[in-house]
C-alpha cells in the first residue's frame, strides 16, 4: 500500500475543501468608531445574499440596538419575526442562544462581547467573596472563558460576529543607563476582556472614528482596519465607511462547499489524565489512594495501638510486601502495592485464628498466603480487582 493509500484509509483526516465555514468576524474600536453599525451592515449583507431567510439574533449589552431598528426595518426585518433581541450578560444566556442559532440557522451578533467578559469576572469575584483579582484567578477565567466562550463560538454552525470596546496597550520607556522604566507609552490597541478572543474569529476589524476640516466643512467617516484575516487578499486592507460589499469576498471563500459542520473523527482523551500508565501525577494519585485503603483496612482489623497489634501489623505487610514498615510501602511501586494489598486483605480478614505463640505468627500467614495464591489459579495478578 502507498504512503497516499494508507493516509486515505486511516481515517484520520478529510476533505477542508468540501468544507463550509460559517462566518465569523470580530470589530473592535473606541466609542463613536462605528463598530455596532458596520457588524450590522454585514450581517445585513448575509442575510441578502442567503435570500432574505436567516433571523438576526442580537446580544445587546451596549443597548445600541434601539438605534439600530430603523437600519434593520428599511430591510424588512420585523421584531418578533426576523429580528430577537437579549439584553443579557450572561455566558450561560449566550451558551442558550448560540445553540438556537445554530438550529435556527440564524444570524448572531453579539454587541459588545466585552460586556459579557466583565460579568463573568463580577461573578466570579462575588461568588469567592472579593472585590479585586489575584494573580492566580486569572488562570481560572481564562480556561473557564474559552470553554464557555471562544471553542464553542468558534465549532458554532452559524454565522456569528461580535463587537468589543478597545483599551489602549501600554509599554515601558525605559533608562538606557539603569534599564529603569522611566514612563509609559501607548504602543497599541487590544480587545479588552481574554486578550486572545480578538483573534479567534477568521477576521479581526479595527474601526476608528476619522475628521477632516473645520466648522461646517468638516467631514466624519469612519475608518476599517483589517488587523487580521486568514483570507489573504483582505489582510491588511484600509477602507472607509465600510459596508458588506467590503467584506463579501471571504463571506464567499469560507462559505463555498458543500458539506456543513465536518470536524473529522476526533479520538477521546477522557481518562488520558487519571491514567497511571500514562502520566506519572496519575500514578502517584493511585498509590497514595491505595495506600490510604491500606490503612484503611489495618485500621479496620487491627484498631489497637498495643504491642501485639503493631507486630501482627508489621508481621502482615513483611508476608505481604516483603516489607515490615509504612516508610518502606510507599517506596513501592502501584503495582506491587495492588499485588500486596490483595493479599493483606486476606491475610488480615483470617486475623483472629492467628496463633498466640508469635514465632509463629509469621509461618502461619506465609501459610495462608500460599493457600490464596494457590487458589487463585492462574490469575496474573495485574488482573486482580483491587
């Protein structure tokens, strides 16, 4: 079989080219930049051009929708009928409405997404009884944020466009001499909220609010930046007063093909981490549990602190383990603890006929050992049920 057949059969991998991609669009900017105005025109644009069908489903925490109705009615878009508007803040409202518009087949725009972000930090923050953030919570949200956000807005079979208020990014100035940073300059323009959702849609928009002249002669437009866009002949691009026609071209390229949502096949990972086989924290988890039934069953069957009960104790994990104290069990390996610990559990449940003479106690367990392994056949013991 020839490399090319065996990559083929593997089952492994699919065809992107038969792929259809559903748009998905980020615009960013300071107040007045016009970003709610120009998602609008877009996701006006698809709806066009997938003949007048798709509802528009709108998250709407800036409350700029209002302003957006008559936009919306001259394109024959009715409340209630074509156009659902949410006023939520919640990530859990959002997980409900992406799923509808994926049923649905809709539209969703999302304005803004930085909303959205600083209610889950004002919950978490009320839920852990604090006011202010700490270095470690921030690990937290970011995992929390991109599995209630970002992988699901971005595996969504619908198109889905956001906007997000912009925060100037500062760097230091620093001494040439002392290396000392002596002030501060702005040196870019971020989303704000998880400093990497900016970049997950196929295009990133930067709008900015631009004036020319003075008094009545002054002229406003509006300014589109395209900071990022995985279709090449956009990336980089300047336009003004931007509409969807502007934006058409990778509408075109992710939607053309013929098959909708293929992932591909995708091999589980569930229980790569709680593996001792595979990852050595797993392993030691299991040591450390076993060894607690360990004590455990001691504990069960030898309650006492006295003389007789440290020896029978020391005197069961020797014929056990081959080993007489707690330091040297947890040198073991999982398992021969596994090994070990089944033949305590038979050796301690036989306690009570253990004989009164104790140079004999150890000859008797070795016994009693010899009879359960014996009777267990040919078991290899990595099969036994712990």
């Amino acid at each position: 079989m020839s490399a090319t057949g065996k990559l083929a059969r593997s089952g492994l991998f699919l065809n992107t080219g038969e792929m259809r991609r559903y748009f998905k669009a980020a615009f960013e900017g300071f107040a007045g930049a016009g970003k709610s105005f120009t998602m609008a025109l877009v996701a006006l644009g698809i709806r066009e051009q997938e003949g007048g069908k798709p509802a528009l489903l709108m998250i709407d925490t800036e409350e700029s929708s209002k302003f957006l109705i008559p936009l919306f009615e001259d394109a024959g878009l009715v409340e209630g009928e074509h156009l659902f508007v949410s006023r939520s803040r919640s990530l859990a409202d959002f997980q409900q409405i992406l799923t509808l518009a994926e049923e649905e087949h809709a539209i969703l725009l999302i304005d803004s997404l930085t909303h959205l972000h600083e209610e889950m930090v004002r919950q978490y923050l009320s839920d852990q009884h604090r006011k202010h953030l700490e270095m470690r919570d921030h690990m937290v949200l970011k995992s929390f944020w991109k599995e209630r956000f970002s992988v699901p807005y971005m595996r969504a079979n619908c198109h889905a466009l956001f906007t997000g208020r912009a925060a100037w990014e500062y760097e230091p100035d620093r001494d040439d001499d002392t290396g000392k940073a002596t002030e501060f300059y702005k040196s870019g323009i971020k989303m704000r909220g998880d400093n990497e959702t900016a970049f997950e849609p196929d295009m990133l928009v930067l709008m900015t609010r631009r004036q020319e002249g003075h008094g009545r002669a002054t002229q406003v437009w509006r300014e589109a930046m395209i900071l990022k866009s995985r279709y090449s002949p956009l990336d980089g691009k300047v336009l003004k007063n931007p509409s969807f026609e502007d934006f058409e071209p990778i509408y075109r390229f992710v939607m053309n093909g013929t098959q909708d949502g293929v992932r591909g096949p995708e091999t589980t990972m569930a229980g790569v981490f709680t593996d001792p086989s595979r990852t050595r924290a797993a392993r030691r988890r299991h040591i450390d549990a076993l060894l607690g039934e360990l004590k455990g069953l001691y504990d069960s069957y030898l309650p006492g602190m006295g003389a007789k009960e440290r020896k029978l104790k020391a005197d069961v994990a020797y014929v056990a383990f081959g080993k007489r104290s707690w330091e040297a069990l947890e040198q073991l390996s999982l398992e021969e603890l596994k090994v070990g610990a089944v033949i305590a559990e038979s050796l301690l449940a036989q306690i009570d006929a253990v004989p009164d003479e104790p140079k004999e106690i150890v000859p008797w367990l070795r016994q009693r050992r010899d009879e359960f392994l014996a009777g267990r056949g040919g078991d290899h013991p990595a099969e036994w049920d712990i």
